[in-house]
C-alpha cells in the first residue's frame, strides 16, 4: 500500500471574533493558506488532485461549496476540484485523514487537506434557524428525553458547554483546577510565541497586510485573574469564557501526496501518516470521544502512549484535555507544550488541521519521532491521528 506523507503544513495567525480577521472573506482565508502552501513548496496547483476542505457552519459566507471557491480565490486552475466536509469541530482533521486516505488508496497523487472557519462572519450556530426547523429531530430528542430534562444539568438542548460541567463533575475537577489549567495554556502560549516557535508555519494575509501573530494571548492570565469571571452555562458551575476555547477566524492547509511524488518533485516531507481512528461517545457529553479515539488509534498503530512525544489535545474546554490525560496517563510536558485554543482560539473548521501543522512543525523542531492529535467534535464523535517524523 502507498504511504502518504505531508510535505508542509500551513496556517494562518488566528484572528480573535472582530479582530484583524473580521474584513475578510472565509473564501479568502482560505486563498491564503493556499498560495502560501504553493510558493513554499514549489507546488504547480494543475498537479493537485483535489482540495479537501473543513467547514462547519455552511451558510452566508461560507456556503455554496467553500472548498471549491477556496480554489478559484486562490486562482489556482479551474480544473483543480474541491470539496467541503463537516465533521463539527474535527472537520480538517477529517478533510487530512480523508486525503491520505485516498493517497493510501491509490486514488490521488497529490491533495491539499485543509479547512477555514471565520466565526466573525459566520457566528457560531448561524445554521441553526429555529423558524427552519430544530436539528437533531424528533427521534433523537426522544432518544435522551430523560437526560435533557432532568438531572443536575437539565437543558433542553444538546450543549457542550454543559457537556464540559458534566465532564468537571465526572472526573472530580475543580474550578481551580480548571482555571490553573488554562492559565498555563496561556503561558505556554506566551512563550511559544517569544520564542517564535510558530514563525515558520504562518501564512501572510493579503486582507490583514501586519497580522502575525495569534492574537487572542492574554498575556498574566492566572488563576487569580480567572477566579473573577462568571460562569457560562449553570448559575454554579465551572466553565467560563477563560477556561473555554476562544470563538476566533482563521484557516490552514496540509500538502499530501506518496514519498514517490514527493521525490519526483524535489520536495522533502516532514511526516507520514502512521495510523488513526474516529469514534463515537455520549452526545450529551459529547466532548470525550477523544479517550476511545486514541485508545483506538493505538491499538491500531501498536504504539504505547509512552512512544509518542507530544500531543495536541483540542482544548475546546479545559475538562477536555484534563480528563483525556486522567484516562491515557500522557505526560504532563507532552500536552499541548505550545499551549492550546484556550489561549490562542479555535476557528472550528480550521482547527483540526491547525493542530496538525503546529504538531509537524514542532516534531520537526524537536526531532520528536511520534505525535498524535485528537479532537473533541459535536455530537459525541472525534478524531485522533498519529504521525510520524520523516
């Protein structure tokens, strides 16, 4: 069977909800990471045989097909395809799996598997119109009837806010616990960026000519600084906006083709892809997939958890990661080591390969063999993937 490697891996900074991203077009976003990945590889777009793009909330700017106007904003040839995925909040991690999957198939050559999401333009939930009718439908209500309505978290919706206070109550975390979590996301964060540890991954923005940097950091955040904050979702609970993922813009793309091609092309991978999983869990939860996702990743790699030398955890809510790490035993300094979406945003769409670039890069930095990413998505499902150093 052909392996797949990623040859480079791009994103733009993540832009904070109205901030230096807000004026432009998720289309746009998209053209930048593109043109980007293109002028740093060398790539002829007529050689790509598809464009696999993530995107959640498929209305307004970004509905229509965003994958395949990616493209033709890019100005790459119109004979060049694209397509757009949504598996909630792990959608470009799907659009990569998918696309080394078909690279594994014998099916394309070379792809760009990426994903965009500007929650500025397109807020979050913008698909869900009451008047248009309710997702879920009839029978999945009746399904958790019970669960939505009664209990220490009654809700008539499936929330993941509220999934992450059961988390909390499950696993015994505290809200200190949670605030110290996420201040040091934001450290990690801070020092990262000093050290200009992402500098070699950033695309330039034509629409936000100065934005290089993430800008969501709140730099001195502590636990203290976080204690003052009200919660979100329960009068009494222990999420809030500082312990939660950053409603931000931003986009990124992975280059993915055989180590043949890559050869053929002069091009010098970063990583193959060595194994991965999707799975299901609790929708009310909704936020523990990635427990079963890596155990099931491993089990098919015949890696130990001890073998991988980072991860990227998706911290949608510091619970997420928090009760993944309880439940795998990962180390401590090998968790999101660059700090997480706590600090620095997660455009959704976006996000999944957004992990993937910043794990590559750092793999490479570090000459770490094996990383693994995982993601917490909506409705109970998740992604993880293990690569490794070429």
């Amino acid at each position: 069977m052909p392996e797949a490697v990623v040859v480079d891996a791009v994103r733009t900074p993540i832009g904070k909800r109205r901030g230096s991203l807000a004026d432009v077009h998720p289309a746009d976003l998209s053209a930048a990471v593109l043109t980007e990945l293109a002028r740093r590889t060398g790539l002829d777009p007529n050689l790509v045989d598809d464009v696999v793009w993530g995107c959640v909330n498929q209305v307004g700017d970004q509905a229509a097909q965003i994958g395949r106007y990616a493209v033709l904003a890019a100005g790459w040839p119109e004979t060049v395809p694209g397509v757009t995925i949504n598996r909630a909040c792990g959608s470009s991690q799907s659009s990569f799996d998918f696309a080394a999957g078909m690279v594994m198939a014998g099916q394309y050559d070379v792809v760009v598997a990426g994903g965009v999401e500007s929650m500025t333009r397109v807020p979050l939930g913008a698909g869900r119109d009451p008047e248009l009718g309710r997702p879920f439908g009839p029978l999945v209500r009746e399904r958790y009837a019970a669960d939505l309505t009664s209990g220490e978290f009654p809700n008539e919706d499936f929330n993941q806010g509220v999934g992450a206070e059961r988390i909390a109550k499950d696993w015994g975390f505290s809200r200190a616990r949670l605030d110290e979590y996420a201040s040091r996301s934001h450290s990690l964060a801070a020092a990262a960026i000093d050290a200009g540890a992402f500098d070699g991954q950033l695309a330039p923005v034509p629409g936000a000519p100065g934005f290089t940097a993430d800008e969501g950091l709140r730099r001195g955040t502590t636990p203290e600084t976080l204690a003052a904050l009200k919660p979100s979702f329960t009068a009494d609970g222990v999420i809030h906006a500082g312990n939660s993922s950053q409603i931000s813009d931003g986009a990124s793309a992975v280059l993915v083709m055989t180590p043949e091609r890559a050869k053929e092309l002069g091009m010098t991978p970063i990583a193959r892809y060595h194994s991965g999983a999707v799975s299901g869990a609790d929708p009310l939860r909704m936020l523990t997939g990635p427990i079963p996702a890596t155990q099931k990743a491993l089990k098919r790699s015949g890696l130990s958890i001890g073998d991988i030398g980072t991860f990227e955890v998706n911290e949608a809510f510091a619970p997420v990661p928090l009760a993944w790490q309880a439940e795998l035993g990962a180390e401590t300094e090998r968790m999101n080591p660059l700090g997480g979406a706590i600090a620095v945003g997660h455009p959704l769409g976006g996000s999944g390969t957004i992990l993937l670039t910043r794990l590559v890069h750092h793999m490479r930095d570090k000459n770490i063999r094996y990383g693994l990413q995982t993601m917490c998505e909506g409705g109970g499902t998740a992604n993880a993937t293990i690569l490794e150093l070429v």
